[in-house]
C-alpha cells in the first residue's frame, strides 16, 4: 500500500449533527489513505477530535474508531433520560425534528426570556459526566501522533480562544460548546468562555502556526446556503444562528483565497507564505433538510443515520478527489467569492 498522505481536519460544531462527522472520520481512519495529523474543532466537532485522540493514542485508528462508537453510544444513553423527545407522529413517519415535542417548545420559549442563571442556578449538565466518564484526558494530552486544537469564545472581550490538545480538559471542551441561552459561562483559568462557534466554527488559523500541513479538510455541517426564505419566527432565528456561525469560517476561507491568488500573481513569495490546498466534505442534500431542532435529538438511530451518511459521503469523496491531495485543492474558493 503506497505510504498515506498527510491531511488536517477542521471541523465543525452542530451538537448531535456531529454524528455525521463521526461517521467521515470513521471512514477516513478505515481507509488509511490519509493520515490525520493536526485536527482543529469547535463544540461537537472539539468532541469528536479529543475521543478520536484519545482512541488513536490507545490503539492507533483502529482505538479511535473503537472510542467515537463509544462516546456516540453513551451520549445516546444519556440522552435517553431527557423529557425531549419526537412525538409519536413523527415517530411513525420518520421524521427526526423535535418541533413537535411538548418539552423542545418549552425549552425554545424559556431559553429567549429566561437566563440559564435563573433556570439551572446549580449548572447542571450531565454532558460534563459524560466527558469525564468517556474520555481520558490524560492519553487526549498525551496524544503526539495528532496536534489537536478547541475553540472557545471569550466573554469578557469577545475573542477567540484555542486551547491546545497538550492541555486539554474538560472544561475546555464544554467551553468549546456553551452555549449561553441554555448554559452558564464555563471558566477556564479565571476567564469564562461560551460556544466557539461564534468565533471559529471551526478556526483555520491555528493549523497555519502549529503546522506545515498544506491540505486542510473542513467537514461541515451547517449549511452555508439555503435556497428557501426564512418566514417563520424559528426559521428566522435558525437562518441567523447559521449565518452567524459560518460568518467566521467564510472570512477565514476569503483570506485563504486572497493570499493564494497573491501567491499564484507572484506578489508574494510562496516560500514564506503557506499555499494551502483546501478540501471540503459535506452533505448539504442530506443534512439541510434536517431541523435544527434535530440538533438535540441523541436517539441512537438517528445518530446511526447520521454517521452512515458521513460513511457513505466521505467514500464518495475518497474516490474522486484522492489523487488531488496532495497535488491541488478541491475547495474551489474563488468561486464561493465571486
């Protein structure tokens, strides 16, 4: 087998929308083709990397698989418990939005009027256990083989913060994935962060320092472009929270553009400025359809579903764009600019 080509990943947040990230690294560590070396994520994209780490330092890619099929599993245990639920309707035509639970409403209506300060005084948040429970942070720090990087949102000024893998706990990583209407701040050594999806979702910069790897893959899941125009009041509010989260990641790709048509002009010398070659997996017919509702919907079928179309998505992406890694992008960001 001809020696694996070096890739980083960045991937985004979506809560359990991750799963179908699971199912594109689940397929990326079967193939072997590409070897992972540097992986920057935001929310549940932070998650998947650090259980994927921890998984890789233990047994190499077959460990990784092993561990992001274990955490999937017991976040869809935990979940099991929560009062939100698909209604028996939508159970039988297999629609996996939760906009008819009882329970979602509620939560929807209380997050826009109430504070997390006045509903959940105490903080609880069993995803806190579950990280504690499922990952070992020790090996995820450990884990030299992949240089791991989570964002964060500070608070105070407003600024993107990146913790680096070396280092990472898991309160960095429910930092990661606060969000402030349901969550209070998390505290990270005196500072309080929220989502960093506000900032970064997920950042690309952090591979430019830390790395020399020119292939960068982004595994999205929110939508960039929708065809329909938001009327109702939700689907405004969903409309603005994509837009709001991809805002960082558009400006990030239009530098990258900009540097590599000054390089391509020779008005910059590519010796000192990085030419980075970037790639994209996404399944926009599959995954936009989606509510964002279904967001919180940990059902072990549905994230099954979900992983399969990361599977089955990212194998079509191998198959025609394998050569071109390595050689020139397959992102082609001049036209998402023009």
């Amino acid at each position: 087998m001809a020696k694996s080509k070096p890739i980083a990943l960045a991937l985004q947040g979506g809560g359990a929308h991750g799963a179908f990230t699971w199912g594109v690294l689940d397929k990326l560590l079967e193939d072997g083709r590409l070897s992972i070396e540097a992986i920057t994520g935001t929310s549940a994209g932070a998650m998947n990397a650090a259980v994927l780490a921890q998984g890789f330092t233990q047994n190499g890619p077959d460990g990784a698989r092993e561990t992001l099929e274990t955490f999937w599993h017991a976040l869809s245990v935990m979940g099991q418990a929560s009062p939100i639920k698909r209604s028996f309707a939508d159970m039988l035509t297999g629609n996996w939005s939760l906009d008819a639970s009882p329970a979602y409403n509620i939560l929807d209506i209380m997050s826009r009027i109430v504070s997390p300060y006045d509903t959940n005084p105490f903080d609880i948040n069993p995803l806190l256990d579950l990280l504690n429970e499922t990952i070992d942070f020790d090996k995820v720090r450990k884990c030299n083989d992949i240089k791991l990087f989570v964002s964060a949102t500070n608070v105070r000024n407003g600024k993107i913060k990146v913790f680096n893998g070396s280092a990472l706990t898991a309160d960095m990583l429910m930092a990661s994935a606060c969000l402030p209407h349901l969550y209070k701040s998390v505290k990270v050594d005196g500072e309080l962060y929220w989502d960093g999806g506000y900032m970064g979702n997920p950042p690309i910069f952090p591979l430019f320092y830390n790395t020399t790897i020119a292939d960068i893959m982004i595994v999205q899941i929110n939508p960039i472009e929708r065809d329909e125009e938001p009327k109702t009041a939700r689907e405004i509010h969903n409309r603005v929270n994509e837009i709001s989260f991809n805002s960082s990641l558009l400006r990030e790709l239009r530098t990258i553009d900009f540097v590599t048509r000054l390089i391509d002009d020779g008005k910059l010398d590519a010796q000192h400025y990085t030419h980075s070659r970037m790639h994209r997996i996404e399944a926009s017919d599959q995954l936009n359809p989606l509510s964002a509702s279904s967001k919180l919907n940990t059902e072990w079928e549905f994230l099954c579903h979900l992983r399969d179309i990361g599977r089955d998505t990212c194998s079509t992406w191998l198959d025609a764009n394998y050569d071109q890694v390595g050689k020139s992008a397959t992102l082609d960001l001049r036209s998402m600019f023009e």
